[in-house]
C-alpha cells in the first residue's frame, strides 16, 4: 500500500470518528433537539454512494472510511428518530 493509500485510510478514519463525541452526547442526554437531520441524512446517502463506489473500484481506503461514515451518521440518524424530532 502506498503511502497516501495510508494516509487517506487513517484520516478517513480519523474523520469518520470524528462524529463519536455527538453520538455519546445525543445518546447520554437522550436528546437529538438540536440536530439537523436533513443534513445527517445527506452525510447518510452521500456515504453510501461513496462506499459503493469504493467497493466497485476496489479501492480500501474509500470503503474503510465510507463504512464508518455509514454507521456514525446512521447512529445520528437512530439518536434522532429515538430522542429528538425537532423540524
């Protein structure tokens, strides 16, 4: 793997956690209130789009980072739906 291949694996990564702190706060609080879920919606689809894409070049670090963008926007999504429906 090539040094940028690595590189672009740990920031996206890096990135996708980045989503871990909201998570924990929505899930502690139990309160989505101020969440835009139009926004988490489009970060939802537009990572599925990207880790499809991924998955047909067979390029690792876009699937890597693509699914963990998948599961914390979606885990934003759930915390949402479950503790805060605010339009």
């Amino acid at each position: 793997m090539a040094i940028i291949e690595i590189l672009a694996t740990v920031l996206g990564v890096i990135t996708g956690l980045a989503n871990v702190p909201q998570i924990v706060k929505i899930m502690k609080n139990r309160s989505a209130k101020d969440i835009s879920i139009i926004t988490n919606l489009i970060f939802v689809t537009s990572s599925v789009v990207w880790l499809l894409y991924g998955i047909q070049l067979a390029n690792f670090p876009l699937i890597i980072a693509n699914i963990i963008y998948v599961i914390t926007y979606g885990l934003i999504v759930v915390g949402w739906v479950a503790y805060g429906r605010n339009y």
